[in-house]
C-alpha cells in the first residue's frame, strides 16, 4: 500500500513537472514569434520630380555638430533631422550642369527636449501629463559656385520648425512613432519653401 501511494506521487510529481516544462516552453516559443518593433522609415522625396541645377557637383556641409546629450535627442529619432537633409539632396538635387559647385550647409539640425511640469497632489495619481516638448529646428544655406573663388552665383536659406509633446505613458514605440511624424513634417515644410526659394533666387540656375 505504502509503495502504491509512493508511486503515485511520484507519477503526480512528474506530470506537475511535466505541465511546468510545457509551459515555460510554450511561453519562450511565443516570445520568440512575436514580431521585433519596426523602425518607421525615413522621409521619402523620389516620388518628386527632381531639381535640375546648372552644377556639375553637390556638397553636403554639416556645420552643425550633435552633441549626443541632453537636452539634445536628434540622435535618437529613427532619421535625424541632418540625415533627412542629406536624403533630400540626394532624392530632390539633380546637379545637371558643367562647372558650377552647389553647397548645402547645414546649420542646425537640432531636436530639444524640454520636461513638463507634471500634475501635482491627489490630483496627479489619476491624470496623464503630457512630460516632453520636443522642439526640432533646421537652418540650412544652399551657395551657388561658380567662376569667381569665394562668391556664391546664387544664395538662399532655409529655416523651418517642428514642436510635439509626448505623454508621460507613452511607449518606446509610440515615441519613435511620434519622433519619425516630426521629422517628415519637419522635411515636408523644408521641402515646400527650398523649392520655392530655388525657383525664385536660382531661376537662371535651373534647367528644364
């Protein structure tokens, strides 16, 4: 009787074993399906028609230096502000002449991080604060060069502005999500006043 009884709590014993086994298995199995978080993707300008310069060559010039510490978080976002430049060039600048020397300098390619006052007291316990504002800035210069050493041909500048806040429960995700929507404003208001400003300060520049 007593060898019986043992048996069976040995047999009970391996099964509770058992269904721990299949249960921890079951949850690194799952963990390991879920899909890993996507990068948004950066500004995209290859569906514009391209600006043909009379320029045999494009230079980026980044005058601007990320200090990569607070309160600057540029070199957080999924496509910082300076790359976004850089993407635009490439996808928007068509160098299409034969001498001259088109620079773009960029000046400031900044995003801020400003915390928020937060609700204070009871109060706070059940109230969802909006914690950052993030304050994204781009100053860019576009020279023309072309005969003589040190005089640009053509000049214009570009400064435009994007601000978000985020609230304080938000996810990393959410965060990245918001960071990306920042910067493809960000470039869609560059884009819209560097085309315009090419058109009217390059015009003798442009080829068609």
């Amino acid at each position: 009787m007593i060898a019986r009884m043992r048996s069976l709590i040995m047999i009970t014993r391996m099964k509770t074993l058992m269904t721990y086994c299949l249960l921890i298995a079951g949850l690194a199995l799952a963990s390991c399906t879920q899909p890993a978080p996507q990068t948004p993707p950066p500004p995209q300008f290859s569906h514009l028609p391209a600006i043909n310069l009379a320029a045999s060559e494009i230079f980026v010039v980044e005058e601007y230096k990320s200090p990569f510490r607070n309160p600057n978080v540029e070199h957080l976002f999924p496509t910082p502000p300076a790359e976004a430049v850089k993407l635009w060039v490439k996808e928007r600048l068509n160098a299409a002449g034969d001498f001259r020397t088109l620079e773009v300098v960029i000046h400031d390619a900044s995003v801020i991080e400003t915390a928020l006052p937060k609700t204070q007291g009871f109060k706070g316990l059940f109230t969802v604060d909006q914690s950052e504002r993030y304050d994204a800035t781009l100053n860019v210069t576009l020279k023309l060069f072309g005969g003589q050493r040190g005089f640009s041909d053509a000049e214009t500048h570009i400064k435009v502005s994007q601000s978000r806040t985020v609230s304080e429960d938000a996810t990393l995700a959410e965060r990245e999500a918001i960071f990306a929507e920042m910067t493809e404003a960000l470039m869609q208001s560059f884009n819209a006043e560097a085309e315009a400003n090419l058109r009217q300060y390059f015009s003798q520049f442009l080829l068609y």
